[in-house]
C-alpha cells in the first residue's frame, strides 16, 4: 500500500522537510506534497507513516487500491492540471 502512495503522481510539489509528529522515527524531504491517483489525494509523507506505524487509511481507499490490483492509474497531463486547478481553487476561496 506504501508503494501506491509513493508511486502516486506529485501534484503540488511543496520544499520543505516534514519529520514524524508521532515519534520521531523518520523524515521527509518535500513530505507535505500532494499526491494523487485521480480520485484520492495524500500528503507525501503519508507513506511514511503506513510503512513506519501501520497507520490505517479510509476503506473506501483501501478498496478502490485493491480494485486497481495496488497499480496506480495513470493521469494524463490534462487530468493532472484539472486537479491542480481544484486545489487552487480552494486556496483562493
């Protein structure tokens, strides 16, 4: 499931260095980057917090990974701009 996460499309490339708020135990370069595969969007660092904890996801995400056999669908260019386009949308209201 971490490798879905990380292997996931940047959509909003963020500097920046995150570090484990739980206990510590890992760092991420860029880790507040969202990450999407079309449907779900994620921070960089969540990834981390799967392999390092088992930290549990929603289970409509867990069920729509498995119905993609954990291989994420491919974005186009245009898709990849639509939400992008949303998350800034958000940011101006």
């Amino acid at each position: 499931m971490s490798d879905y996460l990380k292997a996931a499309p940047v959509i909003i490339a963020l500097m920046g260095y995150t570090e484990d708020v739980v206990d510590g135990r890992f760092s991420v370069m860029g880790g507040s980057a969202i990450h999407s595969d079309g449907k779900y969007y994620w921070r960089r660092d969540t990834a981390e917090y799967v392999e390092t904890y088992g930290s549990l996801l929603p289970a409509e995400f867990i069920r729509h990974g498995a119905a993609h056999g954990w291989t994420v669908p491919p974005l186009t260019d245009d898709e990849i701009a639509d939400i992008d386009d949303f998350f800034m949308s958000l940011r101006r209201s």
